[in-house]
C-alpha cells in the first residue's frame, strides 16, 4: 500500500508552524510509522486550489 501525507499550513512566507513540523516529525518517527521524506508533502504558507489539485492529479497518474 502506498500511503502519501499532504501537510498544509498558514504561516506567513519564510515560516513553518510548530505543529506541521511536529506532525512531520512524528509521521517519520517509529510511533508515526517511520513515513519517507518523499511520501510527505509540506505547503507551510498554505496551498491553492490549483496547486493542491495539481499534486493530487500526479498522485493519481502514478496510480497510488
């Protein structure tokens, strides 16, 4: 099973919320279920429509 996990956020540019990275954090650790860096997706200043649907379209493409 493939498993991606899309982390969006709301800071301001050039910052990252404390909760995404503790959610990061802990997705990647053993009680998280050690996830790859590259089946997590971080947008730290929030993400748009377009973009959002763009990342999941390429999801959808590779058949996951």
């Amino acid at each position: 099973m493939t498993r991606y996990a899309i982390l969006c956020g709301s800071a301001p540019d050039g910052f990252t919320q404390k909760k995404i990275n503790e959610m990061h954090d802990f997705l990647t650790s053993d009680a998280g279920g050690f996830w790859a860096e590259k089946d997590i997706v971080i947008f730290p200043n929030g993400v748009t429509e377009a973009m959002l649907s763009f990342v999941l379209e390429r999801l959808k493409a590779e058949k996951t």
